[in-house]
C-alpha cells in the first residue's frame, strides 16, 4: 500500500462522513455527564437515521456533556469510508456491525496518536528526535489502514507503548528548553507532576511553566492565573479545571476534548492548537 502522508484535517471528526460510530459503537453510564444508560453497540436515543445527533446544538441542557467533550480525531470517517468502503451499519449483517463497532476504539486510539507525533514533529526543539517521529507517524498511519481482521487483533497497547518513549523524549526536550531560559540551564524535572493526584487543588495564580502534568488528574482544580506556558498536557484530565485567564501559551499535548471538559473565559490564552470553546463564552 503507498505512503500517505497526514492530513490535519483527517484528524479532526467530520460527522458528514461518519456513520455516527461514536453514538452507537461506545457505551455510556447515567451519570453527571449522560442524561441516560446506553451499552455499547446499541445506537444513542438521539441518533437520527442520517446518522446525525438529533438534540446536537442543546446536549449540555439535555444532559449529555459528556458528549461534547469527545472527539474522535477523525477515527469516525476513517472506520467508515476507509476501512469499511462506505458501508453503514444499518441493515448490514451483525458480524459487519459488531466488527467495525470493535474497531472504531482502536482507530480512535491510533489517530490520537497521530494527533500527538504531528505536533511534535512541528516542535523545533523535538529536532534530535524528529527522524524517529516521522518514522512512528508513517508507521501508525499505515496501521490505521489495515483490514477489519487486522485492527481487531492489534495490540494497541503495546504500540501506545512505543510511541510514548518518544512523546516522553520529546518533552523533555521542550520542557527543558522552555524551563532554561533565562538562566541557561533547564529545570523541567524539578516540575515532574506526572499522574499527580491533584483533584480540587488550589493551584490560582501557580508557576507551572514547562512542568509536565502528564496523566495528572486536576478534577475540579483552581488554575485561575496560572502560567502553564510549555506545560507539557497529554492525557491531564481537566474535567471541570477552572483555568480563567490561566497561560497556556506553547503548552503542548492538550487535545480539544481535555479544553472542552475545563471552565475558561475571555482571559484564558491557548495554544494556537485548539479553540476556545463556545460554552466558556456563555459561562461568562
């Protein structure tokens, strides 16, 4: 199969050119997030049969916050244009449906990852590692364009694995450069808070600048003010971090979904990697 070469745009969820994977192949628990019960594999309440979310432009008033704050990374029109050809679920042998919804996470998985090595290909500092990026990102990319068989049967986890050893480098590389300057010398690993356990912590107004929070959890955490500029993000669950006129300015690994489950305003500055969202504006 010939080489391709990523597309951001193949990294973002195009609903149009889904078969509307994330509604019916996931499960989801009533809770603060979901208005309702839903095991996997059964279409949501609100999926309509164009395949498009029915109550889409009102799901945090009904319930489903949880929704808005995931994000394929374009797994969806990848598993159903790419690697099933075009053909919907709907009306099609169970086998076909069970087997793409058991391959949807997996793609999903794998496009996370891609999102992750074309941003620190695009990181000067991450140049000494560049080769093995670009390796990886061609690689992964390949994966993602295996057969149905194939996919089931990959050990994601271990290629997760692989991959990170390289993300690892990659921000120690970054981190070390944005933490030195000033005094020609980098102090990343003094800030090392990865997989902290800092659930409503008091952070307002912290320096945090170039630490690593990776897989930290920061539920509910008070960041207001805080310089978290070249902070490096990947996986920090900020699910309702209050991060108001916070400086995320060059932090990296921040995904969309992770700045869609926080609380921000008009003084919150990002990263030119994602948006703000719509609701922070309506939060006030």
């Amino acid at each position: 199969m010939p080489e391709k070469t990523t597309d951001p745009a193949d990294l973002r969820g195009d609903c149009a050119q889904c078969f509307g994977l994330c509604c019916v192949a996931l499960p989801f628990a009533r809770s603060a997030d979901f208005a309702a019960d839903k095991p996997a594999g059964t279409p949501c309440s609100n999926l309509r049969d164009d395949h498009r979310c029915g109550i889409h432009a009102r799901l945090r008033q009904q319930g489903f916050t949880g929704c808005t704050v995931y994000d394929c990374f374009g797994a969806g029109q990848k598993v159903s244009q790419v690697t099933f050809g075009g053909r919907d679920w709907r009306g099609a042998p169970k086998e076909h449906a069970r087997r793409m919804f058991d391959v949807f996470p997996v793609v999903r998985q794998l496009h996370e990852l891609l999102c992750y090595l074309t941003e620190a290909l695009g990181l000067p500092a991450a140049a000494p590692v560049h080769p093995e990026l670009r390796e990886a990102l061609e690689h992964t990319e390949r994966l993602t364009r295996q057969s149905p068989e194939e996919l089931a049967a990959l050990d994601v986890a271990a290629h997760r694995q692989e991959v990170n050893v390289l993300l690892l480098r990659t921000s120690e590389l970054v981190r070390a450069g944005a933490t030195g300057k000033g005094n020609g010398k980098g102090k990343a690993k003094g800030k090392d808070r990865r997989g902290a356990d800092l659930i409503g912590a008091r952070l307002r107004g912290a320096d945090l600048r170039g630490a690593s929070l990776r897989g930290a959890c920061l539920i509910a955490a008070d960041l207001t003010g805080a310089d978290l500029r070249d902070a490096d993000l990947i996986g920090a669950d900020l699910r309702d971090t209050d991060l108001t006129d916070a400086d995320l300015t060059g932090a990296f690994f921040l995904t969309q979904p992770q700045v869609n489950s926080a609380r921000g305003g008009a003084g919150t500055r990002l990263p030119a990697s994602v948006t703000r969202p719509a609701h922070w504006t309506a939060a006030g």
